[in-house]
C-alpha cells in the first residue's frame, strides 16, 4: 500500500467524543446524559467526561433546571461561520454529477435569478438530450418542473409578480401554451408540496419528462431546485418510482448539508 493510499491517522479520543455532538445535532434537541451515553454508545461516566470539556469549550451546555444537555454557544458559531462560507451551489455539482451517473439521466441544478427560476449547471446523462436547455436558461414558473417547485415553496407575491411578468417574455423556456385555472394552480402546487417533488410529462418538451426536487436551506427557505430529465420512454415519472426516491434523496442531502432540519 503506497503513501497516498494509506488512512491518514487522526486522533481517536476527538472522533469518540464527536459520536456525543452528531448525537445532540441528529436529535435536534436537549438530551440528558443517560440518551447521550446510549446514542453515542459509550458509559455514561465516560461520556460526561467529554461533556465537561465539551462544556469548557462552549461546544455544549447543561440545563440546569433539567440537567439535559444542548448544542452550546460555540457550536452555534461555528455553524454559522460555515453557512457563511459554504456556497450552495459549489456543494451541489458533485451531487447531481454523481445523481446523473447513477439514474443516467441528465441533472439540471436552478436558483432563483433576477427573472426567475434560472439554471446554472446541467450535469449529462451517458444519453444526452437534445433540448433548448442550458446554463442562464429561465424556466416557467407554471410550465415546468422546475418552476413548478420555486412557485410551491416560493412566497406568494413573488411567484405571482414572476408569473404575470413572464407571460411577456418568449425566452421563458415553457411559458407558451400553459392555460390554467387558478383552482388548477392550487391543486398542483398543492400536490407538489405533499410529494416533495413536482413533475412535468411531455411539458414543455414533447416526448421528455423531467421531475424536480426543492433544496432548503437553514432557514427553512428554498435555496435550489435539483431537476432530473430524459426521455418520455425510459423516464419513469412515478411519485414512488427509484428516480423519485433518487432525486428525493439527494436534495434531502443537500438540504442536511446547508443546515436545513425538517420539522417533525
């Protein structure tokens, strides 16, 4: 085994007592020493041990009307240090590069730009696909997977101020032809914030599917929109199907990663 291959060597006493922090992060709440010890799968004598050093740290804090134990000062501010300097996007190309190699379809990464839902990275299937879709594309708000998911997570006024403004302009990728109701638009967005996903078959592109999934963020806002397409015939658009899951389970990642803890 030469060199570079070789673990690199840390320091075992700090990766034992990092079991005590991702237990008090993956809970998201305070926990008495008797959890932490179980969680962390040590004594609860040695885990007390790391606590109060953790404690001297400001890594941790104990309640001292309960005696339970959270995330303390400190840690607060390494984690916002690190969402400061974390950029979303930069986080999400290895991601949908790995998502596209995997599912072998075409990965599409969007954020909010000045005039809406707009693509930034596309990440080829081994089957590229012939569309009008590239980096500075703008999607529809409504005629699209992707614009789907920003008008479902996005506040209202906004999607509708995007909307209305769209309408005028024919570079929109999906704009033409998207006649609906407004009970129509509710029941659509509606579904897409129960499924975590929206989808669009044949629309705007005959004979290509795509399916979209929200990335949040610490704040609980949207931060991106990961986008699968390929072809109508070997895309499965199914809500339950593996590329939902796929595509479900990479933006939940990613959401973990910017800070994002769901709500229970």
């Amino acid at each position: 085994m030469t060199e570079k291959n070789k673990e690199r060597r840390g320091i075992g006493a700090i990766e034992v007592g990092g079991l005590i922090l991702n237990a008090l992060v993956s809970s998201g709440r305070a926990m008495s020493l008797g959890d932490l010890a179980r969680e962390s799968g040590m004594p609860a004598s040695k885990a007390h041990a790391y606590l109060v050093s953790f404690g001297k740290l400001g890594l941790v804090e104990q309640d001292a009307a309960t005696g339970a134990y959270q995330l303390g000062p400190f840690a607060l501010q390494m984690g916002l240090v690190s969402l400061q300097q974390m950029s979303p996007v930069k986080l999400a190309i290895p991601e949908i590069t790995r998502l596209a190699a995997t599912t072998d379809q075409t990965i599409a990464l969007a954020v909010w730009g000045s005039h809406g839902p707009t693509v930034v990275y596309i990440a080829e299937s081994s089957r590229p696909i012939h569309v009008n879709m590239h980096a500075g594309s703008v999607m529809s708000m409504l005629g699209t997977a992707t614009g789907l998911v920003f008008s479902a997570f996005l506040p209202q006024a906004l999607v509708d101020k995007v909307i209305a403004r769209e309408v005028e302009d024919e570079l929109v990728i999906g704009q033409a032809g998207v006649q609906l109701t407004s009970r129509d638009i509710a029941s659509v967005l509606a579904e897409v914030r129960v499924q975590g996903l929206a989808r669009a078959q044949g629309l705007p592109i005959p004979g290509i599917n795509a399916l979209s999934a929200p990335v949040f963020n610490h704040a609980c806002t949207l931060s991106l929109v990961i986008t699968a397409t390929g072809p109508k015939g070997s895309f499965d658009t199914d809500w339950n199907g593996e590329l939902a899951q796929a595509l479900r389970a990479s933006a939940s990642s990613l959401s973990r990663q910017l800070g994002h803890m769901p709500k229970l």
